[in-house]
C-alpha cells in the first residue's frame, strides 16, 4: 500500500479509480482527481503548500512533485490539469501544467512556471521559475525554449495516447 500521511492538518485526496504503487509517497495538502495513476517511488510532496492533480493524469516512476512555502516571499502551488503524463524522474516544483500536455522524462518545471493547454516538453528539458510558455508548443533544452508548433499527429500519437496507456497499465495492477 501507498504511503499516504496526513502533515500540517492536511490529509491527501484521492479520486475515484486512482492507482496508487505500493511506493508511492503522497503527504500533506495534495488532491488527486479520478482515473490516474501514481507510479512506483512517485513523491508528492505537499506539506509546504498545495498540489492538485486533475482527471485521467499519470505520474511515473520517480516523480518529485512539492512547492515552495505558503509563508515565503514567493510561495507556489502546484497544479496539474487533466490527461497529463509527468515521465519518469520528472521533477514539478510549484508550477502549473494545465489539461493535454506530456512532460518527458528528467525534465524540471520551476516554480510559478506555467506549462498551457496541449505542450510537449522535451526529455531532460528545463523550465526556468516564471516562465510562461505558448500553447501547443514543443519545448526542449537547457533553459527550455520553443522548438516547434505540436501538430494534430503529435496531439493524437503522443500526448493523448500516452495518458490513455498508462489508464490501462494501472489496470494491470489493480486487486481484482
């Protein structure tokens, strides 16, 4: 079973249909929505701040997701739309990735970044603290920059097929 931990008077959410691996890790201030998949040494870390996570999402396999402290100078929270797939070893700290997108694997998103509706951001890639990106854009690199427009094929092949895979493969694992 998961490690789930009430911190700070927060006790974690979690949706309807969620898979949780048995090392997980979810504490403190932290909503899940319905139908996602919380993989194998994911940390979702919300005993500083609030991190929420839509519908139909998937955190993989070594997920760092926190935030910085409601009582600092520049606090964040984060907030992760629906039908997003965080990859393995991502890191999310305090950033906003709303509906649609694919964060790819080892990248980082910092805090007060805001990740809009339908991108891909590239394995390893680097989102710098602030940074507001266009929609339906292809980011990669050391600081990340727009490297091209995601195209209908990229929507349909990469982004909405992977949220829909990984729905199965927490099937897999499920009591039955």
């Amino acid at each position: 079973m998961a490690f789930i931990k009430e911190v700070r008077g927060h006790t974690p959410q979690i949706g309807e249909d969620t898979f949780l691996a048995e090392t997980a890790v979810v504490v403190g201030d932290v909503t899940i929505g319905h139908d996602c998949s919380i993989w194998y040494n994911a940390v979702l870390r919300g005993d500083v701040n609030k991190i929420t996570i839509g519908d139909r999402t998937n955190i993989q396999d070594g997920v760092v997701i926190h935030t910085l402290y409601d009582g600092s100078k520049h606090p964040s929270q984060t907030h992760i739309g629906s039908d997003v797939s965080i990859g393995h070893n991502a890191v999310i700290h305090g950033a906003i990735i709303e509906d649609n997108c694919l964060i790819g694997m080892g990248s980082t998103i910092l805090d007060n970044a805001v990740v809009p509706s339908g991108c891909i951001i590239a394995a390893n890639a680097l989102v710098l603290s602030n940074s507001k990106l266009e929609p339906n854009s292809v980011y990669a690199g050391i600081p990340a920059k727009k490297v091209k427009e995601v195209t209908p094929e990229q929507r349909e092949e990469i982004i909405r097929r992977t949220a829909r895979d990984y729905r199965m493969y927490a099937s897999w694992f499920e009591d039955k």
